[in-house]
C-alpha cells in the first residue's frame, strides 16, 4: 500500500480552488480546469505588471507632446531642454501638470525655451 499524504494534497487543491473563486462555470469548482485557468491566470498577471508600466509611460509621452505642441516646441526638443538646463522632473509628473496644471506646464516650458 502505498502513503498517499491526503491532508497535503486536500490543502494544495483548496488553495487553488480559493483562487479561482468568481470564475464561470468549472472553471471555479472543477480541480483539473480550475488549475490550468488559475495557472494561466497568474502568467497573465506577471506579464501584465510590466506591461502596465510601458502602458503608463506611453501615455504621459503622449501627453507631454500634446501639452508642449500646444506651446510651440516639440515633445523631443522639450525634454533635451529639460536635460540641457538641468530640470530632473519625470514625465509622470510632467504629464500631470500638462492635464491639470496647464499654467505651471507653460511656465516649465518658458523657462526651458530661452
């Protein structure tokens, strides 16, 4: 007879079972479909943290380029200004500025132009 370590195996599975829990159909209760699903799942998830960042860097380019176009210079020319004349400010801030602080974004802008 061999030793089958039920309690283990039983805790493993529920755990798994746990996680797949609002997912449709069975995939939330059945063990074999709920593993790969939950599997797949925490690829995706991995993936996508990264993802999210170049998502995010993405979109404050864009709009630093819209702010700063608005004003006469472009996205490129106004970051080698900033580096130029020494403004470590980093684009998250810079794009927040450029959508709710439009005054502030231009004055950056204006010191950087001359």
């Amino acid at each position: 007879m061999r030793s089958q370590n039920k309690v283990a195996s039983h805790r493993r599975r529920k755990k798994f079972i746990k996680l797949a829990k609002g997912y449709w159909g069975s995939r939330n209760n059945v063990w074999t479909i709920a593993k790969n699903h939950i599997e797949k799942g925490l690829t995706h998830a991995y993936r996508d943290r990264r993802l999210k960042k170049r998502n995010f860097r993405r979109l404050w380019i864009v709009r630093i380029n819209a702010a700063a176009r608005m004003n006469g210079m472009t996205y490129s020319t106004f970051i080698h200004a900033l580096k130029v004349n020494n403004i470590d400010i980093n684009r998250k801030i810079l794009a927040d500025f450029a959508m709710n602080q439009p005054k502030v974004f231009e004055s950056i802008l204006n010191s950087v132009k001359k």
